[in-house]
C-alpha cells in the first residue's frame, strides 16, 4: 500500500478541522474512511475479531476526545495509527499473554478440498501464533510493515522509532516467525 495521496491528506485535514468545530457528520466520515484499516491493524496485532472490534471502539472514543491534541505536524493517519498500535498494546498487557484464540472466520484459505482447507486453516493459525510470540515492538512492526503495507519511513514516523529501527526489528520478527514455520515447509 502507498502513503495516502496528498489529496486524501488534504481531506483528513478539512475533516478534522470541522470535527474539532463539533461537526459530527465530519467526525463519522473520518471514521468510516480509516475504520477498515483501523479494524485490520487491531485484529493483526490481537488475533480475534472480538478484541479488535473493542480497540475498535476505544480508539474511536478516543479520537473524539484527542482530536484537539492533533497538531497536525505529522499525516492524520500517522498520529491514528500510533493511537491503533498504542491501544492494542495496552489491550495485549490487560488480557492474559498466554492466550491466543484466533477467530476462525479470520482465516481464508484459498484451497479447494476439505483436507486442503483444513491443512491452510492450521498454516495460518501457526502463522499467527508465531506473529502472537513476537515481542510486542517486533509485532507492530510486522504487522505495519508486512501486513499493512506500510513504508519503512511511514511505520518509524507511526511508532516514533528510526527507519533503521524498523529494519532491524523487522528482519528479527521475519526471522522468529520463519524459524517457527520450519516444520511448516
């Protein structure tokens, strides 16, 4: 995925002024342009539809309140998905570490027979327990970087860390999740 073109900028922007003016239809839009995003960072990063649907709902709640913080120095989508990550960090640390329960509608195989289907299912279960054992910092960058689409340059400003930063801690958390996926090839 490419950065947002400078007119969808342009749009958050004129959004979040209205927004921050009380307009709630601004603030709905805003909302309905980031969500599906919004929702594919946070079930990424927590592994069932349940928990990502409440960070869902958290950051929504909280974009309302912060909006006045938004300074505007950064994209809008920077700042909201640092929140995104932020909260599904806090949401990690809250439930027990131990578990993870992906959703079975989270995974679409694309086999065809029933042994094919079952075999995929488990793959990618096995894909993201690997994702779920990564040190939360390694996560998010996976998550941004490989699963979201984002550029090096977009997840270091996103998590406030150095591009070379996202380098490195993405080639470990490829390394960590390939190593548990050698039994898999």
């Amino acid at each position: 995925m490419a950065a947002l073109s400078s007119r969808d900028e342009e749009a958050d922007l004129w959004l979040v002024g209205k927004a921050r003016g009380g307009d709630l239809e601004a603030f709905e839009v805003l909302l309905r342009r980031h969500q599906g995003r919004i929702y594919r960072i946070a079930l990424r990063m927590l592994g069932n539809h349940q928990d990502a649907e409440d960070v869902v709902q958290e950051v929504f709640i909280q974009l309302w309140t912060a909006l006045a913080g938004f300074a505007g120095t950064s994209a809008f989508t920077t700042w909201l998905y640092r929140i995104v990550v932020n909260r599904c960090l806090n949401h990690r640390r809250s439930r027990n570490p131990g578990v993870f329960s992906l959703d079975a509608e989270c995974l679409t195989p694309v086999a065809a027979g029933a042994e094919d289907v079952a075999m995929a299912r488990e793959r990618v279960r096995a894909v993201y327990a690997a994702i779920d054992d990564l040190v939360p910092q390694q996560r998010s960058v996976l998550v941004l970087c490989q699963l979201e689409g984002l550029s090096y340059r977009e997840t270091a400003v996103v998590l406030g860390i150095s591009e070379a930063a996202v380098r490195s801690r993405l080639s470990r958390a490829r390394r960590v999740v390939l190593d548990r996926m050698e039994g898999w090839t």
